[in-house]
C-alpha cells in the first residue's frame, strides 16, 4: 500500500491522477476547490499495490517529512519563474536533502 499524504491544497490528488494516466482502474477526480479530499480514496492497482488518496493534514509538516519532496501546481507561476525555481530547487536537492528523487518531475 502506497499513501499520498501532505498539507491540504498541495497537488496530491493531481500527483496520483499524473502518475497513472494510463491506468485505467485509477480514476482519481481533482478538484479546483482547496481541501475537496474529505476521506481516504483507495485505488487498487493491478494486484501490484493499493494507492491511498489521503486528505490534507493542515500546515504543519511531521519531522519525518523533512526529506521528502514533490514539486506540484506549476500551472500557478509563469515559465521564467517556473525556471528559476526548477534551478533553485536543483540546488536545494544537491545540497539539503538525501533522499529525493534526482529527476524533476512537473505536475500542474
């Protein structure tokens, strides 16, 4: 089981729906209103694993979270700050984290 958690209006729900668009039995809906995930959704893929559309959890992130990293809502900035903050968080990959993933990969 994989669970998609994180503060509320952060592109979690849009990050399931963008990493499998070609899985026909993960049919997420994404909202444009802020904190629309009330409940746990699970999604069964395959007989690999169960994803877990998890609701927000409010601003404060657990220290466990610390590390982890997922760049959502580039639709929100135009394409000269979108590069600028890709270069910016490149850096801050290279010299602040150790477990991120080394490839960007943008969600809108």
């Amino acid at each position: 089981m994989v669970c998609f958690i994180g503060r509320s209006n952060v592109g979690k729900s849009s990050l399931i729906k963008a990493l499998f668009s070609l899985t026909p039995e993960v049919e997420v809906r994404v909202s444009k209103t802020p904190g629309h995930t009330k409940k746990m959704n699970f999604f069964r893929v395959g007989k690999a694993f169960t994803i877990v559309d998890m609701p927000g959890y409010g601003h404060k992130a657990p220290r466990d979270f610390v590390d982890m990293m997922v760049v959502t809502k580039i639709d929100k900035c135009g394409s000269g700050t979108l590069l600028t903050n890709l270069l910016n968080l490149q850096d801050v990959v290279k010299t602040e984290t150790t477990s991120c993933f080394p490839q960007p990969f943008l969600i809108r």
